[in-house]
C-alpha cells in the first residue's frame, strides 16, 4: 500500500519491484561516443563509468564529468556506498597532473572531483584536493569545477585548503535526514556535515551545495527538517535522489519515491530560498552540475 503526505500526494511504492520511472535510455550522441572512446583509449577515470550513472551520455553530452582522486577504498564503510572499504592504498603524488591532462582531452567544459575519505592520512587528503584543483586550473583555465568533499573530521585548516583552491562550487552531501544519519554513514555525524558547510559560507565560498537519497525510511518531515537544516547554512543548491541499493549487503531500499512526490519537494526547496533545486529518482550529486555555478 503507498503511503500518503496530509497533501494526499503518493510518496512512493513499496512492493520491492523498481517502478517504471526508474528506467533509463542507453547513451547515444556522437559527444558521447567520442568521449567513451576517450576515457577507454586512456583508461580515464571517471565515476560516470565506475559507478555506471544513468546520466552519464546527458551529461557527456553537455561537457560535464566528474572524476574520483585519493584512490577507490574508502576508509569509512558507509551502509548506501559501493565504494571499497579497507586500507587505501598510498597517495599518487602525480594524481594532479593526471586528472588535469583527462579534463583536457576529454575537452570537459564542466568538471566535478570528488574523493574517497582518507582518514588514515594526517591532512586527510586535502593538500592532493588543493594540487588537483589548481592543476587544473593551470591546464585547463576555461573549465569551471564544483569539488564534493568529504567532511575532513570538520577539521578547519584541511577545509582551508578548498577554500584557497577557490573553486566555483563546493559541495558536501548530507546524504540522509537526522534520524537515519548514524544507520546510512557510520562514521559521520549530521551536525559536523552542516558545519562544514555554513564554514564554507563563511569562508566566501561563492555557491555551496549539499545532497541527500530518499527511500531509506525517512519520513516527509524529516526531509523538509533536513532541506531547511541547510538553507539555515545558506547553502545554495540541493540535490535530492532516489537511494538505489548497490548490493544485497547494503541497506535496502524501503521505498521508491514517486516523480509526484520528487517535484512537491523541488517546489518546497524554491520557494524556501534553495539558488537551484535539482529532485527526481535518477538525480545524482552531479546532476545538471554546470548549470549550478550560474
């Protein structure tokens, strides 16, 4: 049986079958094309191709991608991630430079990097996110970029270094409500999230930017708590997703939200004050990314 908002609005379907919103069309497009051969050519990495996002070919198709540095394992072992949890392999030095020369010969008009937590290092990553940033700026001066970062333990000095770095959009995802944030990411911690973000305002970033997956049990409350959470930040742009679970050993799915329901909250984030608000099932953290440094 759907359950229902006080708006009679269906919030979504629970019978574990993944509903027919959820399909997606094959890329095509000859800017795709060319940039799969690309990315297969040099064994580019990109989380589009790693993580088989279904927007990949639009997004592909605008000049946007999204690239992973620090490696992929992950020290932390979050319940939604399918990202590799255990002892990271050791820092490549050179990553910069490498990530800088894919943007460049994938022409990318728009880039997104982001990073697994490394914890297990003692600027947790940050002085390689500051290199990669200005790497690419030296080599690629008319590419704008948004950088998704980790939360670095809230520690100030290693959010400095984004800040310095001084891209067009930070990000940091929120990635769940309150209740449910010990269950999905075990090792974070809500407040320390919305910290890092109102840091970054602070701090004169220009467009700040934050996340969150629904279907994971959360009620309509606790998502509009959670939307409002970081407008009190004066974070400017929210995506918000439907959670797809990665594997059996992941938290399940509790519930497909409806397109209905995904569009009564995009005109609840507008009308709260959100600069850009981006909500449907097949949304991701990158999702229309170039349209959000406007």
């Amino acid at each position: 049986m759907e359950s229902v908002t006080e708006n009679t609005l269906p919030i979504g379907t629970r019978d574990g079958a993944k509903p027919k919103w959820l399909k997606v069309k094959l890329p095509i497009g000859q800017k795709y094309t060319e940039l799969r051969g690309l990315v297969d050519k040099y064994k580019l990495n990109t989380i589009c191709t790693s993580g088989s996002c279904p927007n990949m070919g639009e997004c592909w198709g605008d000049g946007t991608a999204t690239f992973m540095i620090l490696g992929n394992i992950c020290t932390r072992s979050c319940g939604f991630c399918g990202v590799k949890t255990g002892r990271p392999e050791n820092v490549d030095w050179d990553e910069p430079e490498k990530v800088a020369r894919s943007i460049k010969l994938m022409k990318i008009k728009h880039a997104v990097i982001t990073s697994v937590d490394r914890d297990d290092l003692k600027d947790m990553g940050s002085i390689i996110w500051q290199e990669t940033v200005e790497a690419i700026r030296r080599m690629n001066p008319e590419t704008t970029l948004e950088t998704l970062i980790p939360d670095f333990q809230g520690v100030e000095r290693h959010i400095d270094r984004i800040v310095a770095a001084n891209p067009e959009v930070v990000s940091h995802n929120m990635e769940t409500v309150r209740r449910l944030t010990r269950e999905v990411r075990i090792q974070a911690k809500y407040d320390r999230s919305l910290a890092v973000l109102k840091y970054l305002k602070e701090q004169g970033i220009r467009r700040t930017k934050s996340g969150i997956m629904l279907g994971l049990g959360e009620t309509e409350e606790e998502v509009l708590e959670t939307m409002q959470d970081l407008r009190d930040q004066n974070v400017d742009i929210i995506t918000i997703g439907q959670y797809l679970q990665p594997s059996k050993k992941h938290l399940p799915v509790k519930e497909f939200i409806t397109p209905e329901q995904f569009a009564h909250y995009e005109t609840i984030g507008k009308a709260m004050g959100f600069r850009h608000v981006e909500s449907g099932a097949l949304v991701r953290s990158s999702y229309h990314a170039q349209k959000h440094i406007l």
